[in-house]
C-alpha cells in the first residue's frame, strides 16, 4: 500500500513548491523548539532553539506544512499548520513564535483583495 506525501513534502528539502518568500524578523521563540529539515513532523530535528528574550530569528519565508498542536502557551492552545523556513536553515512551526507576532506578518504578507487600493 502506498501512501501520499503530506502536505508540506516532497523531495529532500522537505518544500513543496508552495513556499512563500517573506524575509521577516519573527523575535524568539517562546519555549524550547525543534527546528526540522523540512516543513514536516517526520523531517529530522537538526537543532534546537531555546527561549531568550534577547535572540530574534529571521525567517526567509513560510510554507504549509503538517499541522502542529501546542496546549502550553500561557493564552491557550495554538494550532497552525504554516512553517516558516529560517534564515539559519531549517524549518520551524510557527506555534513556536509568539501567535501575535505570526498573526501580524501573516497578515502583511496576505495578497490585497482586486481592486481595493491603500488609504
């Protein structure tokens, strides 16, 4: 029996053809974060990011990928199944960042509707 990619993989980079590019600043993570090879729950971890206030990290872009649930975020649960693509290489789910903040470039980086014009 034969299965299909999940949403989010293909090849070895782990990207699917779907990556965005948006080079943002995303701050810290809140708590400790996998950072994997690829945009995928099955991609290996191949480091580890640890909170600190003081460390923003840099994404290239974001992609779909497996959907992540994370209960320990002192709002609430998140739940997000975009990955962003670090500018020290990898990936990382975007629950690891503080939700405002992925909100807020997710937000900027959403197409205009047609037709509608700035203020």
């Amino acid at each position: 029996m034969s299965s299909s990619p999940k949403s989010g993989e293909s090849g070895e980079s782990g990207e699917s053809g779907e990556f965005h590019p948006l080079p943002v600043l995303l701050g810290p993570v809140w708590r400790d974060a996998n950072v994997r090879s690829g945009p995928s729950l099955d991609s290996p971890v191949i480091r580890l990011l640890l909170p600190d206030a003081a460390v923003g990290h840099e994404a290239e872009g974001w992609s779909p990928g497996d959907e992540v649930v994370e209960d320990q975020h002192r709002d609430g649960v998140i739940t997000s199944a975009i990955w962003f693509r670090l500018a020290i290489g990898g990936w990382s789910s975007a629950v690891n960042f503080e939700p405002e903040t992925v909100a807020v470039v997710l937000a900027d980086a959403a197409p205009s509707p047609v037709g509608s014009q700035a203020p």
